[in-house]
C-alpha cells in the first residue's frame, strides 16, 4: 500500500503539498537508510560462505597479501574485476577507472602500479577494457560532459590515429572497435611508464597485457598486444642508466 502511494508520489511531484513532501523526504530516507544496511547484511553472508569453504580463510590474508595480477579496469559497474576472473580476495591487486585510463600525470594509478610492481612485485599488469564503454562512448561525441571530458580527451586521439579502421562501420561498432584501441594503447602506456620500464631495467620479470571484456555474455578476451620486454616499445622510452 505504502509502495503505491510512494510511486504516485514520484508521478506528480509537482502536486504535493508541504506535510505530503516531508513525508516523500522521510520515505525516501528511510529507503535509502535501507539500501545501505543491506550492504552489510550481505557482507555477512559472504564472509560466513567463505569461511565455511575454507576455515582458514580470512586468518591466512590477514598476514599478508602477495597477489600476482594488477589490474587495471574501468569503473563500470558491470566489469567487477574478481568476479570475472573467478579470484578471490587476495589474488588482484585492483585500480580502477572511467575508461581504464593510463595518465602519466596521474597519481593514482602511477601510485598502484608503483607499490604492485616495486613491493608487491606482481608478474602480470592487466589492463581490461569492455565493450559499450560509456567513457570511450562519450569520448566519441562532441557534448560538454563536463570535468570528466578530460580524463577521456586522450580517447579522441587514439580514434584519430586510427581512422580507416572505423570506415563502414555502423555507430555501436565503432565504440567497440575504438574500445579495442583504447585497451592496446593503456597497455602501451604502461610499458611506456617509468616504472615498467625501470622494472625491466633491472631483470624483473614483468608483462603487461591488454583484454577486454564483454558485458553482453561476461566473456573476457585475450587482444593478444602482450609486451614484456622493453625492446616492444620504441627506444625513447628506455631507461638505461641507474
Ligand atoms: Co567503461
């Protein structure tokens, strides 16, 4: 009964009345209020999974953690980089962005791949694109989006150095096609890094590969642009001396 009276309400907003908008804003607290403690309620249910599956679950990574993947994903909702891969807590070490971005002049992710390639020493850097990216959508288009045009202002760039790859194709096909770029040209940045490239200086042992996901049928794909050693990349970006 509450339900429909709440549903009717956010039909004709316009026509409350004062003590009938106070009571939308209670409701609507309430629900939110709702939303969130259920966050917990499944997290208890989750950790009493895991520890039935393996008693010694949690005790075991509070020591340490020594995953052997970083991976660097989109901030999309649909791409929850453990669950896709079928890893558990642990086994990732995870930065995650709009568009799976590799900015040079971003601290965040510089600061991830540093402590995952110097203290974590991961063997594997991922980088994940999926298809319908709406950060490469967007890049596409010549709306103001505002802050976050910024961030995706490099995408327009890789479609431009690509252009007669896009020639034919229908408006959803070249989001896709352009995603694809994108995730081989965040895997060339990686290796372009300072700290990839300081990584192989010294003999450690270190890929970076570009996959990319499918959110139409969870399937993730190998684009097969894997470096591992800095000679893949043009010399300019080399490090020689300690
Ligand atoms: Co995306």
């Amino acid at each position: 009964m509450c339900d429909i009276w709440f549903n009717n309400l956010l039909l004709y907003p316009r026509n409350l009345g004062i003590s009938e908008i106070t009571l939308f804003k209670e409701i609507t607290i309430k629900r939110m209020e709702n939303e969130f403690s259920a966050i917990f309620e499944k997290n208890r249910e989750w950790a009493k999974r895991m520890v039935t599956k393996d008693p010694e679950f949690f005790q075991r990574l509070a020591d340490q953690q020594k995953p052997q993947f970083l991976w660097i994903g989109c901030s999309d909702s649909r791409v929850p980089s453990n669950q896709i891969t079928g890893m558990d807590p642990g086994e990732l070490f995870v930065h995650r962005n709009i568009a799976n971005m590799v900015h040079h002049s971003d601290f965040n992710v510089l600061s991830v791949l540093q402590y995952s390639v110097d203290a974590l020493k991961v063997r594997h850097i991922i980088v994940c694109g999926h298809y319908s990216c709406g950060g490469v959508k967007a890049s596409l288009e010549m709306t103001d989006h505002g802050l976050v045009d910024n961030w995706i202002r490099p995408i327009k760039q890789v479609y431009e150095e690509h252009l007669e790859d896009f020639e034919g194709l229908s408006e959803s096909e070249v989001v896709n096609k352009l995603c694809e770029w994108n995730v081989r040209e965040q895997v060339r940045n990686v290796g372009r890094s300072t700290i990839v490239q300081k990584a192989w200086r010294r003999g450690q042992p270190l890929s970076v590969h570009g996959v990319i996901y499918s959110v139409k049928d969870g399937k993730l794909k190998d684009m097969g642009c894997s470096i591992s050693d800095p000679a893949q990349l043009p010399s300019i970006y080399h490090i020689r001396q300690e």
